[in-house]
C-alpha cells in the first residue's frame, strides 16, 4: 500500500471515528449507519426502466419489464452480455464518484456500493467471479489505489462472489479516457488487455466505477470472448447519460 493510500485511509478512519453519521452530501446528522440524508438520498438517481445491454432508458419497455433490450441495442448489440450500472452519472453522485476516482476518497466505495448492492443482487444468474477493470502499473503507481478494485472488492464482500485480481491485466499504458470523444476512447483502449486466468470461467462480472461510452467494456469484453469466456456481465456504479463521438 502507497504512502498516500496509507494518509487517504487514515484520513477517512479518523473522520468517520470522530463524526461517523453525517450526510456525505451536505453534512446533516443521521443516525449511525446511514450515508445520506432523504433530501440528498432523492438526488442520487437512478436510470429509469434501463435497457439490460447498454444501461440507458429503455423508452421500448414497460413497467411489467416486457422488451428488455432497447431497439438501438436490438439493431447493433455490444460486445458483452448484460450492463448494469444503476447511478445516473449526475449531481451528487458525480461528485462523489470523481472524489473516489481523483481525491484518494475511498470511504466513498462503501457508501455508494452500499446504496446500490440490491441491483446487483438481483441479476441472476450471479457471475462466478468479479473482475475489477485494471490500471496500468505507471498509473496504479501514479494514483496508489484502483477505485474499480475498492468497488468489486466490496460487492465481493457484501455479494459473496469470489474476487479475481490477476487474471484480467492491462498490458499498454493509454492515455486518461477523460475528455476524449467516443470515437477516440475507442482508439485509445485498443489493445490495452489481457487475460491470463488461472481458473477456467465462463460467466464473469467486469467491475468498474462509471460506465461512459462503453468503450473499456467493449475492449474488455473482446478480450474475454477470445479466450473463451461465453457470458461477460459490466458492473458499474453509474452510467454517463450521453457522450459526444
């Protein structure tokens, strides 16, 4: 563990010791065990009848859930077999995903792991394993913790489905996937992985913290189908609504 991972947990530790029931959107008291209020609880929305491939609104359904997939989905699938990823990437659940990505918050993992869990319990089958997405080791270097780790790590806990860290590998340093069009993350994420399992899986979760263009997801997934694995499930906290090409 970095030197910077140890200070952002301290930090974290002591925080939550000394006033552990306070709102993480705006402070306001709570009782033990909560993470938000009801005020900012109502703000963390979730996408609304989401299409089961690609996670965005599925204007095709109903509230029976008939049509599950969108049509957009129908007409061009992506390359994995089930998207969940709950969270509409937006006020302040955006800046809370940004503190874990950024800002060394990894309390947060817990806390937005927790408020979601439920979505990725229901899915059925469950995988047989979680992949958290991998970060190159100049970058794990760089920042000193993989949030996409802290996320699966937990829902492994909390879901009781093994956690695989060192099958699925990042082989190329890329540039950050931030700011870039969706036509350029895709050039930027080609030949970024490899998967070298010791196990024999086929039916895996890819586990990260936002779900943007899909993009990593598809790269990744490319990755596992060639190596035999038949049912890739992407996991993520929260889904960007819509991203330039």
């Amino acid at each position: 563990m970095s030197g910077r991972r140890i200070q952002a947990a301290l930090s974290a530790f002591i925080t939550r010791a000394l006033d552990p029931a306070l709102c993480l959107g705006c402070a306001h008291v709570l009782e033990p065990g909560q993470y938000f209020c009801d005020a900012c609880g109502l703000t963390l929305e979730c996408v609304p009848q989401p299409c089961t491939l690609c996670g965005l609104e599925n204007h095709s359904s109903d509230p029976r859930g008939s049509n599950p997939v969108c049509a957009r989905c129908l007409y061009d699938p992506p390359r994995w077999q089930k998207l969940i990823a709950p969270l509409i990437y937006q006020g302040i659940g955006r800046d809370l995903l940004i503190q874990l990505k950024f800002s060394e918050g990894l309390h947060l993992a817990n806390a937005l792991a927790t408020r979601l869990v439920e979505y990725f319990r229901r899915s059925r089958p469950q995988p047989e394993v979680l992949l958290p997405v991998p970060l190159h080791r100049e970058r794990l270097l760089d920042r000193g913790y993989n949030q996409a780790f802290e996320i699966a790590r937990i829902l492994s806990s909390m879901l009781d489905i093994p956690l695989d860290t060192r099958s699925l590998l990042r082989i190329r340093h890329t540039e950050s996937q931030s700011g870039l069009s969706a036509s350029k993350r895709e050039k930027n994420i080609l030949g970024a992985f490899a998967y070298e399992p010791a196990d024999v899986y086929t039916h895996v979760a890819v586990v990260d913290d936002i779900v943007t263009t899909g993009s990593t997801a598809n790269e990744i997934s490319k990755t596992l189908h060639r190596a035999g694995v038949s049912n890739v499930e992407i996991w993520g906290l929260a889904r960007v609504l819509g991203i330039k090409g």
